[in-house]
C-alpha cells in the first residue's frame, strides 16, 4: 500500500462544497421561519 501523509491532500474542493452547503441550510431555515411568523401572523 501507499503511505500515507496525515494533512497532505488537498481539500479546497471539499472545503468550498461545505461552506456552500452551510450557506444553503442558513438561507434554508430563515426562509423557513420567515413563512412560519408570516402564516401566524396571516391567520391572525
């Protein structure tokens, strides 16, 4: 097997996908409570 050097890879991809992904889940759940207090106030 090949040896393997700890901190070696390069993970600027993966690092980009997770910070979008963040980005999508932060937009996602104030999306989500803006609908909420919206239909609670709507319904009054």
């Amino acid at each position: 097997m090949a040896e393997h050097k700890h901190g070696s890879m390069d993970i600027k991809v993966q690092e980009k996908t997770f910070e979008g992904f963040l980005r999508m889940v932060a937009w996602g759940a104030a999306i989500s409570i803006g609908v909420l207090i919206f239909m609670a106030l709507a319904n009054g």
